[in-house]
C-alpha cells in the first residue's frame, strides 16, 4: 500500500472547505455504502484513522520492530525510543507527565484497572502506602446515572469485593446532572467519584472542576471517563485537577488495542498493580517480587508497541488541526443535528434542546419504529449510525426507553452529511407506515 502524508490544515475556525480538505487523509470515507457515498456518522462507537496514523504503524513493522526495554541491540533500542517517544506526545496531549500515563488495552481496561489495583488494597497484606486505596464496608463509590458500563460494572464489583456500597448522582430530565443531588451525596463516606466527562448518549458535558472540587473537599479519589472527551476537546488533566483518566485509541483517530490510563504519580506509585508478570519488577524471588515506579508498574507483558506509535501520530494530528477547532466545529454539528432533529414530527431527541451546549451527538428515538428498523434504513442510504442502548442501559432506562439511535460526528464530517442525514431521518416513519401514529 503506497500511503499519503496527511495534509496540513491551516488556521481559522473550521469549516466545510476545510473539512473536504481534511477528509482526504481518510480514505475509508471515500467507500460507497450501498451504492451511495458512505456518511460516517459512529464515531462515538470508533472513530476512522488519517493516512498518517497508518503509516506510524506502517512504518514501526518496516523499520523498528522488536522488544522495548530489554534488548540491547539497537533495534530494541529504537523501538524502546518510539515507544516511550509516544508515551510522551499523548502524555502531553493531555496535559500529564510522562509516568503518569500507563498504557491499557482502551478504556474499560483502564476502569478495571483502577477498581482492581482498589481491590487488591482492600484484600490480604499491602504496603502502608497502598493501605489508602482499601475499601470496606460503610465507604461509598459514587458514579452518576449517565455511565457506560464501563464505568459502572467495575465498580460493582469492587463494592462486591470489599462490602462498600455503590451509589448514583441522578440526572434531570433533560439528561443534566442534578448538581443538588450530587452536593448531597458527596459525604465523608465518599472514597472514589467516577463519572465521564461527556456523556456518549446525550451529549451532555459536565462541570468536571466542579464535580471534582466537591469530592476532594470530602478526601475522595476523582476518575474521569475521558472517552468521549479527549478525542473531541483540549483536555487538560492537571487543570481539571482530577486523579485519575480513561480514554481509548480507537475514538481519537488512533488503533484498536490501545488506551490510555492517566493516574497522579504518587498515587500510580502507591497502588498494587493490577496484572502481573514481565517488565513490572525490580527483583523476583521464588516467594515474592518487588515492583517498578509507574508507568512499568502497571503494564506487564509485551506492550502494545505499534498502536502507542499510532496513537502518538493521532495526537499529532489533532494538535495540528486544534482541539479548539474542532470542538468549536463538533458543537457546530452537534447543534445542527438536534435542532434539525426537533424539526422532524415523531422524534424524540435524547438530552438538552438545542441552543444548550452539548458534544457534537444526538441521540434520538423514533415514534413507533424500532431503533434497529431506523439504523438499517439509514444504512440502505449509506449512513452509518449506532442504534441499541450504548452500553448505557440504566441511562436508557432512567429516560423511559430500552434503546435508540445516535449520529456522532467528528472532525472530518461536514454539513452536508448532517443534512443528508436529517433528510433521511425525515423519512423512516412514512417508510415504517407508521406517520400520524401518536407521537
Ligand atoms: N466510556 C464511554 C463514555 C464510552 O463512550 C465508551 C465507549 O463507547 C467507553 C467508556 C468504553 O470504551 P472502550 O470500549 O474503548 O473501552
């Protein structure tokens, strides 16, 4: 495969011209779905790659491949200076130190992580240091009603563990937090606050200092599911003052397989590691083994070498374009969508109205059609979209439905493909028989 370098963007709030520009370092868009030109609307679910993320990857098997930190050949070296190179761009990418970020699997690896290394502090003998991270009964884990399963089942299971209670911060109607309620349940007893910072349904972005301030002023540990943040805005770890961040590769232009775990190095350095094995000690014994500093701490076993040099290349590309520009695009889009959507009889949009900030999303329901009917009708014309209850039942549930449907944008989607989005949309209920129905 003969790969393009990515273009380079120029300065200025983006915009459609911009975004055609931007659109040919993405091949995949140029795919015909159906017989008609492919309108990627999923990239909340998994986001596509510029040529130059490809070549990094291209490029390690051509010339690097090999172990990191333990050959002393130079291959090995060169891979072991790509690796840890990468380590520092995403590391800076959003605002952490170099070993304050641990490479994971993706995101959920990251919550798993976090919640295991919680129970291991809270089982058996441990270090002084990590007798701080031990749970029991009568402490709390606080997460909010909009989680992904994936921050929420880890710490289900972490309360099953160690006998701490799990509670919820509850949302408004229209998909907000209720900041009162949160004031209310943040207590003494509260441990561990974990919430994202940009709900995948609704769009909904919370006020993270806020949250955040609340939680250290009762001692708490603050984890952020960045997920569907950090692809789409700057974010700054250490300005929003949290202690922990998850996010994953594969919605920031990036690979599959790789993650991102940003902990404050006292605390990383403190915790008992998660899996064990290679490339985490500094001595083993038949009974026993002493471990690293973090990052090394926490990533046993052959890493994820090519993806990390991936991911750096996507955090390059999106630091070239602005993470400025395209949130400032995305809520554009975001806007477009809802405000398109709450024109068309029959649906129901998940979150604010418009005219409320929110992530470049909506999702929405369809009277009398089921979300699965609405995703393949939208495929038929080339759209692509996700449909289900994304991973967020209980968010589902709390809105009074079992799944729906939601167009995600990104940096490389125009407005030309929201409208023919909203115009597709416009048709499913007269194509399902079912316009007029009650709404
Ligand atoms: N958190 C949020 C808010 C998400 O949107 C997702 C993925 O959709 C995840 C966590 C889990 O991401 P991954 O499946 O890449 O681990």
């Amino acid at each position: 495969m003969i790969l393009k370098s990515a273009s380079h963007p120029h300065d200025g709030p983006l915009n459609d011209t911009e975004v055609l520009r931007i659109r040919n370092d993405f091949p995949i868009l140029e795919t015909q779905v159906n017989g008609k030109p492919l309108v990627y609307l999923d990239s909340g679910a998994t986001s596509q790659n510029p040529l130059s993320v490809m070549e990094a990857e291209q490029e390690y098997y051509e010339q690097r491949n090999s172990a990191v930190h333990r050959g002393a050949h130079t291959l090995a070296v060169e891979a072991t200076d790509v690796f840890e190179d990468a380590r520092s761009t995403v590391a800076a990418f959003i605002g952490a130190a170099d070993n304050e970020l641990v490479w994971t699997q993706n995101a959920t690896a990251g919550l798993n992580l976090i919640a295991y290394s919680f129970g291991n502090a809270s089982v058996g003998a441990v270090s002084e240091a990590a007798k701080k991270f031990a749970l029991a009964a009568g402490d709390e884990i606080l997460v909010t009603e909009m989680e992904h399963h994936a921050n929420l089942i880890p710490w289900q299971e972490l309360c099953r563990r160690t006998g701490a209670t799990l509670r919820f911060i509850p949302i408004h109607d229209d998909g907000t937090l209720d900041m009162s309620a949160a004031a209310t349940l943040i207590t003494e007893r509260t441990k561990v606050l974990a919430f994202t910072h940009v709900s995948n349904v609704t769009g909904v972005i919370n006020p993270v200092a806020e949250l955040t301030a609340m939680a250290h002023a009762v001692g708490a540990l603050v984890v952020l599911d960045a997920c569907q943040s950090a692809p789409h805005l700057p974010l700054d770890v250490k300005a929003l003052n949290v202690d922990f961040a998850v996010f994953s590769g594969h919605k920031m232009l990036g690979p599959t397989g790789i993650g991102g775990l940003y902990g404050r190095a006292e605390l990383l350095d403190s915790m008992p590691p998660f899996l064990t094995g290679g490339s985490m000690i500094t001595t083993v014994t038949m009974e026993e083994a002493a471990y690293l500093p973090a990052p090394q701490r926490f990533e046993a076993g052959t890493q994820p070498i090519s993806q990390a040099a991936a991911l750096a290349a996507a955090c390059n590309y999106l630091s070239e374009t602005g993470m400025e520009r395209i949130h400032a695009w995305e809520a554009e889009l975001g806007q477009r969508l809802v405000k398109g959507l709450e024109g068309i009889e029959g649906i129901r949009v998940l979150g604010p109205p418009s005219g409320v900030p929110r992530a470049g999303l909506a999702s929405f329901e369809v009277a009398g059609v089921h979300a699965h009917d609405v995703g393949q009708f939208l495929d038929a014309a080339g759209i692509a979209v996700r449909v289900g209850h994304h991973c967020a039942q209980p968010l589902h549930r709390r809105l009074g439905l079992n799944s729906s449907t939601r167009a995600s944008t990104y940096l490389y989607n125009t407005t030309g493909e929201v409208d023919a989005f909203l115009a597709a949309v416009a048709g499913v209920r007269s194509y399902f028989g079912v316009e007029g129905a009650a709404v």
